[in-house]
C-alpha cells in the first residue's frame, strides 16, 4: 500500500487530483490533502505518519514549492517528492533538481501516467534527467547547505544541547550565558538553516552532523 500526500493551493485542483491518484493507482491512499506549503511541511516534518510519496505543486502562494522539498529533504529522505506544475516543465525543472524532488511531472499528466510516476519514486527510483532518487537527493541538499552555511561554536552548542533535551535555562546555566541569549542564538541559526522553528533548525543541523560523519 503506497502512501500519498498532496499539497496544492487551488481546491478544485487538489480535489481533482486527489480523486485521479485514487482511481488510477492501485495500492495506494491518499492519507491527507492541503492547500498551504506550511501545512505540507508540518505533515512531512513533525508527524508520525509520513506518507511514502509527496504530490506537491510548485507554485504554492505561502512557501514556495521548491523551498517546501528543499526543507523537507534537508530534514530527510523520506517521503520521496513528486513535483507537479501546470506550467511548462523547463520553469520549474532545474529548481525541483536543486531541492532534491525525485522528478517534475505535468498536471496534464494522464492517470496512466500519474500512476506510473508515483509507483516509480515510490519504488525508490528517480524521474527524468538531472533528478535523483531521495536517499541521494537528501545528502545532496546537505551537502549544498552545508557549502554555504557555517553555524558558529556557539550555536552548535547551544543546538546540540537542545537535541539532547535541554531547557532554555539549563542551556543558559551550561553555558554561562542568559536565557535570552540562548533564544538570540536560535534565531541566528534558524536563519543560516533557513528554518522556521528551533524544532525544524535542529533537524537540519542533526541530519547535517550525520551526514558529514559518513564522509
């Protein structure tokens, strides 16, 4: 039973889509459908139940699409991400590469089609040049992250101490320093993580640890 979730602005579409995915895949459920990039990425972050594919639209109006996949597969390789546009592939291809999506397909893909795409990535596999399957595409975006961020000792700390189940003050008393500049520190690596919350930075900053200790 192959798991899907989608995520897509326009109600009608994602209603549609949704019903197509439905009836032509068989073996598979759609668990849960939303219309905001936040939404998809609360799903694929902090849930227990992460679907095995992701359908997600690249022209979202809260969060980008690419950004979506790129936190998404920063964090993790799962699920495996299936871009989808009704616009001409070539507009979006090269950033659904760079975010680590498994493959860009067209909304006016037929359910034969959109079958065998989601059976594929599901399957482990990548769609289309360029495109790589998520356990590869999830060290690749860590690797570019990585490349262009730097968090200082101190917000290595002070992360570290939070991945470990640390409070705010024990952090603080730890290190010597306030409370409230534990909370100035967060936000600094936050921002070079490009996360939106200290839970999502943690995640980044583990799976970059992890991946940086097999090289």
């Amino acid at each position: 039973m192959i798991s899907i979730g989608i995520v897509d602005n326009d109600r009608f579409a994602l209603a549609m889509l949704a019903q197509t995915v439905g009836r032509a895949l068989v073996g598979a459920r759609v668990v849960w459908t939303v219309e905001s990039g936040v939404q998809a990425l609360h799903r694929c972050l902090y849930d227990r139940m992460i679907p095995d594919v992701l359908l997600l639209d690249m022209s979202l109006t809260d969060v980008d699409g690419a950004e979506v996949c790129r936190r998404i597969r920063m964090a993790s390789d799962r699920p495996s991400i299936l871009c989808i546009t009704s616009y001409a592939l070539d507009h979006y291809r090269q950033a659904a590469i760079d975010a680590g999506a498994q493959g860009l397909i067209a909304k006016s893909s037929t359910p034969r089609e959109l079958a065998e795409f989601i059976g594929a990535v599901a399957d482990g596999n990548a769609i289309g040049t360029g495109f790589m399957n998520a356990t590869v595409a999830h060290r690749s975006v860590i690797t570019a992250t990585q490349s262009a961020v730097v968090l200082s000792e101190r917000e290595r700390q002070v992360l570290d101490r939070y991945a470990a189940n640390r409070s705010t003050v024990e952090i603080a008393q730890e290190l010597g320093i306030k409370a409230s500049t534990v909370f100035v520190v967060v936000g600094h690596a936050k921002t070079k993580l490009g996360a939106t919350t200290r839970a999502e930075a943690i995640r980044i900053y583990l799976a970059a640890k992890r991946a940086d200790s097999t090289h």
